[in-house]
C-alpha cells in the first residue's frame, strides 16, 4: 500500500522528489485549517515546520502513523498525546548543530563589540572622529561562558569558546558531559553559580514545562551587571518582561537574542528600541545549506518511520515498544 504524506511546508525539489518516490504528496498550506485537518485525515505522515499540531486537529487522522518536524525543537506538538495515539514524531536533531553554535557565537561577539549599534551609528554619518569610550564594547576572550543546557549545540558552543577564543566554560546540565570536560575544560556548577560567576550567560535548553520562565528577575539580579545573555534556544525560557527591567536598569549590560516569547517580534517590543540589545528574526540554522539538510533528513526520517526501519531522530520512543 502507498503512503499518503501530507507536506505543510514548501520543500526543496529534489527533497519533494525524494518523498514522492516513497508516497503520494500533497501540498496543503497549513494557514487554511480545515483543509490541513481534512487532509490529515486520510494522511499516513506529515512533514512540514513552525505550525502547532493539537490533539484536535488529529482527532480525526484515524492512519496517521508518523510525524516529522523540520526543527530540532517539538514544541509545536503535544508529544504525551501524539505517544498515546501511537503516532511516531521526528525531529532533526544533529544537521543544525554547527549552524546554530555560529549564530550564538555571532550573538556573543555582536553584543560584546556592539557590532549591529555602531554599524547602524556608522551608517548614520555620526562616525567624525577617532572613536571614544562612548563607543567602547567588551572582550570575549578569557572571559567566563556559562552555558545552561550542555547538548549537542551547547558543547558546540563550548568548542568554539574554549579552542577559538580561550574563555572558561562552566556549565549546567541533568548529567555531566564528560566530553566537554575533557576536551574544552569545561566545569559543571548549580546555576546560581553559573549565573554569578559568567560574564556571558548562554541559554541552550528545549522549551518544557521546568525550563519555562527559567531565567527570571531573581535570576538575572544574580548575574553580573556586566554580563550578557544569550538566548538561541527558546523565547519563553526567558520572562522578557524581567529581562526588558533588567537591561533599562543596568541589571546586566546587554542581551542578544534569536528568539522571544512572541515572534515575529512585535513592531511596539521595548527591546527594539535597546542600543543593548541584538535581536535577530530566528535564524539559528537558517542557511541554505543547513535547512536544505534538514528538509532531507525530515523526509528520511518520515519515509524511515512509515516503513518501520527508523532507529534514530524519534522524540518519542515509548511508541517503538509497543
């Protein structure tokens, strides 16, 4: 019997090309609900990315068996839900782990060397003179990194920190990473320590109920004054009504963000108007190379998972032992 796959995401042709050789493909644009829903509904698999999935829109998706999510994050879907219907999710975990370690490292050095503000400064015909303190940014190398969250990205993160540019990487984490340990001197620690003692805080957890609002107002009165935080991973692991307090008050020095609690970012967020702020539009792995790999890997995993060969990229295994 032929797969039905549903694809609610534009996919690179040859990616199209791949799934079509394994199953019938529909395109549905996710935006019109009632279609999608209908189409789910006759679906076996679903490919596609940043469209929350709920229980009641699969209520009625009696063949689904799989779905594979163009992201490493699945916060999009209700994984208890999707496990107790039986229905395999994917993700992509591991193609955008050196595309998204350069986006924060971008983010440390443009908040420290204040690259966006004095580039846009420059631009705006202000540069006369020989620059003066007032233009002044801060040293990345031999400063202190602490990152929470030591994955996969997070100990990518900790290479580029400790081999390129000398810093002291202390970290927190459920279990040791003995591999960031040895190699890059990395040291676990509580996070009030990490918080205390690291002139850049980098945030690199998936967005779950205990990571929820992780770093707060008691939070970032623990950091330095000088000290920056760095958020690639969620939006909502960070009260970005405390950090938005923090950084008018001179709390911590600056923040550089990829991700916010509402994106798009809204036109009115007191964020946009922060020379201490580096806000990007979320764009982690957003390099052709690096989403191309991840369409690939999607529909690898979604082909795998109908066909009962997939072994690796599943969030939720408990489906396999039954």
């Amino acid at each position: 019997m032929t797969h039905k796959i549903v694809a609610y995401k534009m996919l690179p042709p040859d990616v199209e090309a791949y799934l079509r050789e394994h199953a019938e493909v529909l395109n549905v644009d996710p935006r019109d609900e009632a279609t999608f829903i209908e189409a789910l509904k006759e679906a076996n698999g679903a490919i596609g990315a940043s469209i929350r999935i709920t229980p009641a829109m699969i209520e009625g998706a009696k063949n689904l068996k799989a779905l594979s999510t163009i992201s490493v994050g699945f916060d999009q879907f209700d994984v208890e839900d999707l496990t107790r219907r039986g229905i395999i999710l994917t993700h992509t975990p591991d193609v955008l782990t050196e595309s998204t370690a350069d986006t924060v490292f971008a983010l440390i050095l443009a908040s420290a060397r204040r690259v966006v503000e004095l580039a846009e400064w420059v631009k705006q015909g202000n540069w006369n003179a020989s620059i003066g303190e007032a233009q002044f940014g801060v040293d990345v190398q031999g400063k202190t990194l602490g990152i929470v969250g030591l994955g996969r990205i997070g100990g990518a993160v900790a290479r580029r920190a400790a081999l390129g540019f000398r810093m002291n990487v202390l970290y927190t984490n459920r279990s040791p990473n003995e591999q960031a340990e040895k190699e890059y001197g990395a040291k676990r620690v509580e996070l009030d320590e990490l918080l205390a003692q690291s002139d850049f805080v980098c945030l690199q957890v998936p967005l779950t109920p205990e990571t929820h609002g992780l770093i707060g107002a008691n939070e970032l009165k623990k950091m330095k004054r000088s000290a920056i935080l760095i958020n690639a991973s969620r939006g909502p692991t960070v009260d970005e009504a405390a950090l938005i307090e923090a950084l008018k008050n001179g709390t911590i020095r600056g923040a550089g963000l990829d991700v916010f609690e509402q994106e798009p970012l809204p036109a009115d967020s007191p964020l946009l108007a922060m020379n201490n702020v580096v806000a990007l539009p979320h764009i982690g792995s957003a390099t052709h190379e690096t989403r191309h790999a991840m369409a690939r890997n999607a529909a690898e995993n979604l082909v795998g998972a109908l066909d009962g060969t997939l072994t690796q990229n599943i969030v939720n295994r408990e489906v396999l032992k039954r």
